[in-house]
C-alpha cells in the first residue's frame, strides 16, 4: 500500500484518539442523558381522592417521567420558592417533596428512574380540618420552623425543581387559587408534553 496505507493508518489513528478524548469529556453522554417531562392534568393520578374514613380529602401530585435514553439516577423532587398574592414567601424555605408509590419510610430517598418510566411526586394535600398544605417530612421528624400550611381565600404558585446526578434540572409551577373554598383552581406551567 505503500503511502497511501501509512495516511489512512494515521488517519485512523486520529479519529480513534479523538473519539476517546470526546467520550472521556462526557461528550457522547450528553446526547444519551435523562430527559424530564413533568406534568399535571386535573384527573386522577394527578388529582387523587384519599381512600375513604381519611382525614386528607385530595392529594395533588406532578407526574415526573423519563423521556432520555438513559437511567436518570438520584432524582429527588424540591419545592424551591412559593409566592402568595403574587408576592414571594420569605418565611418558607425550599424543602424535599415525597415520592408517592412507595413506602413512607423510603419516600424521601433519591429515585432511580429508567427509559420511559413515569412517578409521581405529591406536591399538596387537601385535608378536612387544616386545608391545603404542603407535603413534606412529618412531624416529630421534622420542624422546619415555618408553617407548611397554605392559606385559605389566597392564590398560592409553588416552584417546583426536580434534581438528577446525570441531568439537567428541570422546573416547573403548580399554583392553586384557593380564593374559593368550595372550587380550587389548580393550574400548571412547566416542560409538559
């Protein structure tokens, strides 16, 4: 071959050390990586009445599913601001929302998610003698020295954040007009598909 052979061998050569460099910057990955969509629709499994005798009347939750062609690893849900009457809440401080679907003694542990496989994070829930409030750790386990409880008569948007170690952090805000006690209004804006 001659000449010719030794090019095409350095050529090779190149582009076999030049793919190496791009896997070990994580290049490849990125086109692999986790891809979020969070939704939210006014039906059940979103919207899901408690089991009859309970004091919790509704629970609302936000769907969180894979779309990406790899496993999204360590994902956990966080509501991360909340804003009343248009103005943001200084007294509540971002806190870890609960997985549903699983025991409670594991709901607030970082969640594996695969290709194409959906959960649900609960986000709020209507119970018969406090109203709306937020869902998070029970107490005793948890004092996080602000009310988790959510006015009645006011509309309230939570920001939402769903965490990864392999992907991009995804956003979302779920606000409930409670100005009516009898009829909520729950709407949503985020990367729903």
């Amino acid at each position: 071959m001659g000449p010719v052979g030794v090019w095409v061998g350095a050529a090779a050569t190149f582009l076999a050390a030049l793919v190496a460099l791009f896997a070990a910057l994580g290049v490849f990955e990125k086109f692999r990586a986790p891809v979020f969509t969070i939704t939210f629709e006014h039906r059940q499994p979103w919207c899901r009445p408690a089991s009859p005798g309970s004091t919790e009347l509704l629970w609302v939750r936000i769907g969180v599913a894979n779309r990406g062609r790899n496993t999204a690893r360590g994902c956990i849900g966080r509501l991360i601001a909340v804003t009343t009457e248009g103005t943001p809440r200084q007294d509540i401080d971002p806190l870890q929302l609960r997985w549903a679907g699983v025991p409670r003694s594991r709901a607030f542990e970082p969640l594996d998610l695969r290709r194409d496989q959906r959960e649900f994070l609960n986000v709020l829930v209507l119970a018969a003698e406090s109203g709306w409030s937020i869902v998070t750790f029970d107490a005793p386990d948890f004092d996080p020295g602000f009310a988790t409880e959510l006015a009645a008569g006011q509309q309230h948007t939570l920001e939402l954040a769903l965490y990864c170690d392999n992907a991009t952090t995804t956003a979302c805000h779920l606000t409930i007009d409670a100005t009516d006690a009898h009829q909520p209004r729950l709407t949503f804006s985020g990367n729903q598909r």
